[in-house]
C-alpha cells in the first residue's frame, strides 16, 4: 500500500486494525471461548501465585518479624519469577492442573479470607486487609508480571494475551497486516 494513495476506507481499517491490535476484550471475535479461557488463566497465574507468596510471607511474619520490604518485596519476586518462567516455558497442562487445584477460584477465596482473618485476630491489620482484597484481583495494578507481560509483547505490536497466541501457537490474527 506504500506506492498506492490510501483512501479513507484503507485509513480507517488500518487504523481499526492496529487498535484492535492493542486492546483486548473478553468478547473479542480473534479467539474461541476456549482460547479466551487459556489465555486469561496464563495471564493471572503470576498474580495468583503472587497471593500465595504474601499469604506464607505475612504469616510468616507474625512469627518471625519481618521489614515491610521483604513483606511486600517477597511476593513481587514471586510474581516476576512466574512471570518469566509462564512467558518463556508455558506448560499449559501444568497450568490447567494449578487452576483444577490449588488456583482455582474458590480455593484462592479461602486462602485469602482464610489468611484474613488470621492475621486480624493475630493484629496485623493492614497484613489481613492486603490479604482480604488480593483474591478479588484488586493488586493488579502492582502485579510486575503484567509490565513484564507489556514488554515483552511489544516486539508482537500486540496486546500481550494476543501475543501469547502468537507465539504459543503461531496464531495468526487478521489485523496483522497493519502492524
């Protein structure tokens, strides 16, 4: 299209196709309900994984005291760790046996208010609200994963859960002309 003069048609498309390339949504027409449904299980495996890292670390530190650093810091490093390791070594079935078992929603309720409860009656407040809202995926904001995620996508032009069909599976997607 570079010798041709675009017309206002071609613009347009383009344009929608390189915001398509940027923004996912769960009722995207790119993926099945199946791939929708792996993609978003890759995607919040390292904040999972993260809630349980704070759990053990807050608990911890009520018996062993600990600086809010390493408190906070723990999980973090947990949550960039998994976040590597899910990007480059993804091992869906892995993935799926977690979230059949131990990161499966209702288990990641009872281990945060379970944990919650815990530590207010032990006085660590602001531990057990921390640990209170973290199941509901209200930190992930502070998750480094989905930077690292944004990252490592760009070399794809793509919204990160887009790019791990591409590179997982080499899925091809049809804005990718205009990128």
């Amino acid at each position: 299209m570079s010798d041709q003069k675009l017309t206002q048609q071609d613009i347009e498309q383009i344009a929608s196709n390189r915001a398509n390339a940027k923004v996912y949504s769960l009722n995207n027409l790119y993926l099945t309900p199946q791939e929708k449904q792996e993609v978003e299980l890759w995607y919040q495996l390292p904040g999972n994984v993260m809630l349980y890292a704070f759990v053990i670390t807050a608990i911890y530190s009520i018996f062993n005291p600990l600086p809010w650093k390493e408190i906070i810091g723990i999980p973090l490093v947990a949550n960039i760790i998994v976040g590597i390791w899910n990007w480059y070594f993804y091992k869906k079935n892995f993935v799926y046996k977690l979230y059949l078992t131990i990161l499966h929603s209702w288990v990641l309720y009872l281990v945060g208010i379970g944990a919650a409860i815990f530590l207010f009656f032990k006085g660590a407040i602001i531990l057990a609200i921390i640990s209170l809202i973290a199941p509901f995926g209200l930190l992930a904001l502070v998750e480094p994963s989905i930077y690292l995620y944004s990252i490592l996508a760009q070399k794809y032009h793509m919204h990160p859960k887009f790019a791990f069909f591409k590179k997982e599976y080499g899925h091809t997607f049809p804005f990718e002309e205009d990128l």
